[in-house]
C-alpha cells in the first residue's frame, strides 16, 4: 500500500507538503503600493527625531505601502491598515547599524510616540542603504566658495 493511498482525497492530489502549503498560500504584496513621484514623504517633524534617535541616519524614504484590512470583532467594522515599507539610508562612515528588526521597532516606537491618534500605520524597514565614501564630492565641498 502506497503512502498516498492512506492520505485523505483533498490533500492526495498533493504531492508534497510544500505543494500543499504553496495552493493554499495568501500572497501578501497583492495590496503593494508604489510611491509614484515620492508623492508620499515622512513628515520633517518626525525625520528630526529619527536622526536624533538613531546614530549615523541620513534619510529615511517611503518606498511604498501596503494596504490590508482587519475587521472589529465586537461591530464586524472593516478597519484599513498601513504599512509603510521605507528606504534607510547611513552616513558612508557609520560604524554601528541596528538590525532590520531592531530599526522597526525604533521607528515605530517614535511614531506612535508623537502621533497617538495614528494607530493604523506602521512601519516596516524594506531596505537599507550604507553609501560608498565619495571623496570628490568632498574634495569640492571642502575648496568650494561660500
């Protein structure tokens, strides 16, 4: 008697687990958003308190968002949520950068923090970016006339 013989019909048709888990799998990036045009920007107010809290940051940019929504359990209220996925970007001599997960929860934590009354956006770091050092560029700003 074959292994398959002993599965019940619906999940025989399968092969492997990984065939079955790939058929009933939800594809998160359906709702993705681009930023087109960077029309979307991160408030100056809070860029400010980014850099201040965390060492070495030079910009922060929204790459794009995803949009998904959760429902009241009490109303059965549909309730859109964001997720802002941003581009960080360091200094080129930045010694020390925080994990990916640990640079989220930086995020977020100051967001929620001066914008109490946002709680259906949250963060989420996509890339992060450590320039290579440009020493033309600095050449020119250091004899450039002010």
């Amino acid at each position: 008697m074959e292994p398959e013989d002993l599965l019940p019909d619906f999940i025989s048709q399968y092969r492997t687990y990984n065939d079955y888990i790939t058929r009933y799998r939800v594809d998160t990036d359906l709702n993705v958003k681009d930023n087109v045009n960077n029309m979307l920007v991160i408030p100056e107010n809070f860029k400010k308190v980014l850099k201040k809290t965390i060492n070495g940051l030079d910009d922060i940019t929204i790459e794009n968002y995803q949009e998904y929504v959760v429902y009241n359990p009490a109303t059965f209220e549909p309730i859109p949520k964001f997720t802002v996925r941003i581009r960080v970007t360091f200094f080129w001599d930045t010694n020390i950068v925080p994990a990916r997960e640990k640079l989220d929860e930086l995020i977020n934590t100051a967001f929620y923090t001066m914008y109490i009354d946002k709680e259906n956006i949250k963060f989420s770091v996509k890339d992060i970016v450590i320039p290579k050092r440009d020493y033309e560029k600095e050449f020119i700003e250091f004899f450039i006339k002010k």
